[in-house]
C-alpha cells in the first residue's frame, strides 16, 4: 500500500502520524495493538480508518496541545525563549512554560515536523511487559513494541502525513524561486534540521564554487599553447584550489556553528545508550551495562561467518577478476 494511495482518501482532521497494516491483519491484532496504545500512551488520539479501495486498515495518530507540550518536555525539545527572559534557545518546561515565544498560540508553537517528532517518540518507546506476545512473536521486557512489529511485518508503514498549505508556500518561496535565497528557516520548521543544515551546506558549497569556475575559465581563457605556459597556469590553479579548499572548510565551520546555534542543536547531547535495531538477532542475555535483558550475538559467530564466507566469496572475485584481466591482455 503506497503513501499517495492514502493521500487520495478523504484527509483526517487532526492526524499526524499514519499507521498502516498488510490487508492480512486478523482484527486480533489491530486490537491488541490498539488497546496497548491507548493504555500504554494515554497521551495519544488514535482512529481507525478502513481504506474502500484495499480493504487495508490504519490507524491515525495525533494528540491534544496539552499532551504534546507534555512530549515536548519529555524529549527536552530546544523552543526559542522571549526577549524578556533571556532570548535564546532552551529545553522546553512545562513549569515555566510562560518564558517561551508563541506558547500561547496553539497553532503556531509547535510546527508539524515537532508534533510528528513527539508522537513518534511516544510510538517508538510503547514497551513490552514481561512475557508478552503476539501470536508467534514473543517481546523482551521493555523491548519497543511497533519497531519490532514493523521489522516482522505485522505493522506495514509508519509515517508522517504531509500540511499542503505549507507544501505550496515552500513551492513558491523555494522551488519556483530560483534565484532568490532558500527560505532554511521554512525548510528547518517543515522537515527538521538534519534536511535544512543539509541544503543550507548545498547551497553554500554551491555559491562557493563560483569562484574557482571563474578563475578556472580566465586561466584557461589566457593560458598560451605552449607546454611551458600550460604546466604553469596548471601549478596556479592547484595553489588556488588549495587556498580556496581551506578558507571554505573554515568559513563553513563558522556558518555551520551559526545554524545549529539558530536552530538549537549546537550543545545537544548525544544519547548514551541507544535501542538496537529491530531487525537484529541474537541469544536472550542479562546486559552488564544496564542490568536488562537483551538480545546478544557472540563476536565469534560474527568473525566465524566472515572467515567462512565473506572472505573466501571476496578472494573468489577478486580472482575472477584478476583472470578476466589476463585474458583481456591476451586478446590484445
């Protein structure tokens, strides 16, 4: 079930997430995952939608403005903070919810991409109690629930719904406009940060290498036949290029600390310990780290696959090649 199949359904009000399952889920299954977020995250608003077409289910997810300024604290999101009490960015706190801009606003203070980010969060850290299962899937304690159902397949698509209206102001004040600046406060408030220091990098790389086109044109414009002129405008233009590669990494570390300043990501802190990923596979094991329980792969079984298979699959290609190459300068 493609994304823009839903998008030509009749649009939900107030949905931010979409879940989708196989036109194969027993109801079994969408109510033991439907009671387990709506117990395990009250702060959640789900409907089922049935889609005519497919006859496919999924829920949509979306929360009130209370609950997410309760994700907001949660997750520590970086809100900008009114001139009076310092300016700046700051982790959002619902106890001192007043000193952020806009906070009165409930259409504007958070943006799409926000909201999208909190219920994700809530999504993702849905856990498993001790022995819980579904049908043939048995879950670890804590372990997240709807990754591990979307790796297995029960869950088909988690994602977030596109705001039109935005979609067209960002047509017209970026894609349509081509020689004015890219509107990367627009870019960062719709698809995050990550996507608007990545174009604001592209756009920057992109204004900066006007200047070695230029002075390679008049180099080559200039340079005379002979092989004595050629070797010496050669030698120049790789001066150039030196001088020109080091003050753009310089000024781009300055523009860079500038956004991620702007946008709040300058001082954020790494997450020390991080979930695995869904699809890894292991034996059940107690962590010494955190003391749970967790799926564990022994190295030796890695480094036993890697000698046993990758290494002699890479030497028999490489011989392979090594032989097409003998017998092409045979030919020859």
């Amino acid at each position: 079930m493609s994304h823009k199949a839903w998008m030509k359904t009749v649009p939900t009000e107030n949905c931010d997430v979409l879940m989708t399952f196989p036109d194969t889920t027993d109801d079994h299954t969408l109510l033991w995952l439907l009671n387990h977020i709506r117990l395990g995250i009250p702060e959640l608003i789900v409907q089922v939608r049935h889609h005519k077409l497919t006859r496919v289910y999924a829920f949509f997810v979306t929360a009130t403005y209370e609950s997410l300024l309760r994700g907001a604290d949660e997750i520590g999101l970086r809100k900008p903070v009114k001139a009076e009490f310092g300016g700046g960015m700051r982790s959002f706190s619902c106890e001192e919810d007043y000193i952020y801009e806009n906070i009165e606003n409930e259409l504007y203070f958070f943006t799409s991409q926000e909201r999208q980010n909190i219920i994700r969060y809530w999504l993702e850290n849905l856990r498993a109690k001790q022995g819980e299962a579904l049908h043939n899937i048995h879950f670890l304690e804590g372990q997240p629930i709807i990754p591990e159902l979307a790796a297995r397949g029960v869950i088909q698509q988690v994602f977030p719904l596109h705001e039109q209206r935005i979609l067209k102001r960002l047509m017209k004040s970026w894609v349509q406009a081509i020689c004015e600046a890219q509107p990367l406060d627009e870019i960062c408030d719709y698809f995050g940060v990550k996507i608007a220091m990545y174009f604001a990098w592209l756009g920057f790389y992109t204004s900066a290498m006007v200047y070695p086109a230029v002075f390679g044109s008049i180099l080559y414009t200039f340079t005379e036949s002979d092989q004595t002129s050629q070797d010496i405008c050669c030698v120049v233009f790789a001066i150039f290029n030196v001088i020109w590669a080091t003050l753009f990494l310089e000024e781009w570390k300055r523009r860079g600390a500038e956004f991620a300043y702007k946008w709040g990501t300058l001082d954020t802190p790494a997450e020390s310990i991080e979930e695995p990923r869904p699809q890894f596979r292991g034996v059940k094991r107690i962590s010494p780290v955190t003391s749970a329980e967790e799926f564990y792969y022994p190295p030796w079984k890695r480094l036993l696959f890697q000698c046993l298979v990758s290494l002699p699959v890479c030497l028999a290609c490489l011989s392979f090649v090594f032989l097409v190459m003998l017998g092409c300068f045979q030919l020859q």
